[in-house]
C-alpha cells in the first residue's frame, strides 16, 4: 500500500535552469520530493486520528517514507553508516527522483507484530478483513467454523486503545489446546498439568458455544466461585468493511499542495548557495 509521486516535465524545469548543472538541479529536485514526502507521511498519519478508533502507536508508525535521490546510481536499498559508531548502520531505500509514502508490510515485521498492511488495507479500500492469530488458531483447532469471525464482548479485558490484551488471548488459545508462540500454534492439549495451571492463572475456565445452538456463540469464561459464565467473545459471520481511511487521499492531497512550493525553495535555496561561493 503505497503512493509514489514524481515530478513531471523535468526536461522543461531543467531548460529552464540554464545556469545550474543537471547534478545541482536533480539534487534540488531529490530534496523537494522528500519533503514532500515527509509531510505527506505526517497528513497520512494525522488523518488516522480522524477516520480510525484510537490507533495505536504501532499502526501510527507503520507509515514510512522511501527518500528521493538525485544521482541514479545511489537509488535502491543501501546502508546508511552512523557517524557516532562506525560499526552501526541502518538500511534506507531511495528512488532516483522518486518518492514513495506507504504502509510497511510483513518485510518490516517483527517476528511478533503483524503487517499493518493486514489490517489497514480493509479500511482503505474496503473488503473482507484477514483473519486474526486467534481466529486462525480457532479454525484450526475446529473451535470456530470457516466463515466467521470473533468480535470481543463484555467479558473481554481491552487496552486503551480498544484491543483484546495479549494475555488473555495467550489464555484462551492455551486453554483451548493451542498457544501462540513466534508466529506458528503449538499444542498443550496432551499435557493436563499446564491445562489446570493455565486456568488456575486465568481465574477461570474458557469454553466454547459453537453456532447453531439456542445460547449465543463464542467464548465464555466461567471464573472460581461465580456461577453464570461471562462471554468474552462474540462469534459473527464475516462482514465486508467500506473503505474508512483516506490514506491515498491524504497523500496526494499534500503532494499536490506542497512540492511545487518545496521545488522553488530547494532551487532556490540552492542557487542561493552557488551565488555564495561566486559561480554564478
């Protein structure tokens, strides 16, 4: 999920600097377009307050910016060295007179997060949402049919942004017989001393009504010394999402504002520069 801005007419902007070589001028171009681009990453990220429910720190620092370059060799991945430590470094990517605002996917994921491209994308173009690790796991273990989802519910423990705790969701999988370690279930089902363990830390017992029956379906957790069962998870069918975030829109919108006026203060800044050490 990406948008990629270009200047257009680059031959006529180049006529028209006759007193500056094509190395100054792409150069001042290459700074124009990352600007852009980082302002354009911030109207993006803003725009996320507006059109989402509390998105977390992780989703707000999921948009990226790939820099412009002005010399075709340097453009593609690369490691940028660290002044203060010639043993550190970190990879960039750039584009030769190209710059992209996007959404980082699964190449920029820890083994532990999961692409924000999974989850925005819905909420960008519309369509079915993947399936959540919990809602994976479920199906697998036959806990919860193919075609559903899980929505949380009363008894569901959430963060300040909204999000079913990790913990728990760790409590229910291991309960039911799987637990989520490093991307891939692993199965406690033969081991009845962490099942009773996994519960006694709980609080209580997780369980599952399959749909079809006279009660609603979902996960339930009936905890020591109460009687009625608390429903944690709501099992629903998949829906469809309309588009929400104007992630595109706010891109563009910024990109068609902002680097006309950042191309003239880069040239300008530029020819300023030149004028100073008497070559012009």
């Amino acid at each position: 999920m990406k948008v990629d801005f270009k200047i257009e007419g680059l031959a006529g902007v180049k006529n028209l600097l006759t007193g500056m070589s094509d190395r100054r001028i792409n150069s001042a171009l290459a700074t124009a377009l990352t600007r852009t681009a980082i302002e354009a990453k911030d109207a993006a990220v803003a725009r996320m307050s507006v059109d989402l429910d509390r998105p977390t720190p992780y989703t707000r620092n999921s948009v990226r910016v790939k820099t412009a370059t002005g010399t075709e060799a340097a453009a593609g991945v690369r490691n940028l060295p660290n002044p203060n430590d010639p043993f550190d470094g970190r990879l960039v990517e750039s584009g030769y007179l190209s710059a992209d605002v996007f959404v980082k996917d699964a190449s920029g994921v820890t083994r532990k997060g999961t692409p924000a491209t999974e989850y925005l994308m819905p909420q960008v173009v519309g369509g079915a949402r993947r399936l959540k690790r919990l809602e994976l796991a479920l199906q697998a273990k036959g806990a919860m049919p193919r075609g559903w989802q899980v929505v949380p519910a009363a008894g569901a423990r959430l963060d300040a942004y909204g999000n079913v705790s990790r913990g728990q969701v760790n409590q229910i999988l291991s309960q039911l017989g799987t637990e989520l370690t490093a991307g891939h279930n692993r199965s406690l089902s033969t081991d009845p001393a962490k099942r009773r363990a996994a519960v006694k830390r709980a609080g209580g017992r997780y369980f599952v009504i399959p749909p079809g029956g006279k009660k609603q379906a979902g996960i339930y957790q009936r905890e020591y010394f109460v009687r009625a069962a608390a429903l944690v998870f709501v099992f629903v069918r998949s829906t469809t999402y309309q588009p929400r975030y104007g992630f595109e829109a706010a891109v563009q919108r910024t990109a068609q504002q902002r680097l006309p006026a950042n191309v003239q203060a880069a040239i300008a800044a530029s020819a300023a520069r030149l004028a100073a050490r008497g070559k012009s």
